[in-house]
C-alpha cells in the first residue's frame, strides 16, 4: 500500500483557468492561458467550462462559422488552431457546457498548450465566462 507523503504533496501544483464575464466578438478568439509542460512533468485539465451569459447583438439569429463548434468553444489546444484541440466544450445555446471531471486530460508530451475560447459566429457578439482548473505533477 502507498501513502500520500509530503514530498509527494510538495510536486504538485493546482491551477485556476479563469476568464472573468467577457465580451466576445463574432469570429474572434481569446487566449485565456498558456501551459508549458516540461520533460518529465505531467498536466492534468480536470475541469473546463464555458458559460454563455446571452447573446448582445440583439434581434439577429446567430449564424454559425462552423456547426461543429457551436456558438462558443473553448478547449485545450497544441496550437493555436481549434482542429488540434485535446479536449473541447462547445455549446450552442445561452447556458453552460464543461466536460466530464472524472475523465481529465492528461499531457505528458512536452511543449506549449493554450486554452482558448472562440466566438464561432459570423454575426453576433457574445458574454461569455471560461472556468477550469490544471494540476502538474513534477
């Protein structure tokens, strides 16, 4: 049987993903945080959610850039394209969306990995608020 020592506590660090109430243009992303997983270190996204307040250009049905994306996606991206997202939450009407906690994302490859949200329509403007958390392990 293995304990839970306190070197063991001392190589991880938890990390809020945090993008407060935002307006989103239409078709235009935000970075909300950059993650650099080194040799040997392992990342874990246990928790990712967007929450679309309401659409603000009023009277307009929103038209979308891509139907697979939704009205807004975030997800966790190898590189600033959304077609290399590892894990990705979209949704496509006012509310909230996050994927399954029990079944993180785990990173072990090295490299830059960004979360990002994107506004996937072509005529209207959004509120939207990004939530998550990230754990290391070195």
């Amino acid at each position: 049987m293995s304990y839970l020592t306190s070197t063991q506590y001392d190589r991880i660090i938890n990390l809020p993903i945090s993008l407060p109430q935002t307006e989103l243009r239409k078709q235009h992303y935000l970075q909300v945080c950059t993650l650099l997983v080194a040799q040997g270190q392992r990342l874990e996204i246990g928790y990712l959610s967007v929450h679309l307040f309401r659409i603000l250009t009023p009277g307009v049905t929103p038209q979308f850039a891509d139907s697979s994306l939704g009205l807004v996606s975030v997800g966790l991206m190898a590189s600033s394209m959304f077609s290399s997202a590892l894990g990705l939450v979209s949704i496509s009407e006012p509310g909230c969306a996050s994927w399954n906690a029990d079944q993180p994302v785990v990173i072990t490859a090295p490299g830059v990995y960004n979360v990002q949200v994107l506004n996937n329509t072509t005529n209207v403007d959004l509120s939207v608020v990004v939530t998550g958390s990230a754990r290391y392990y070195y």
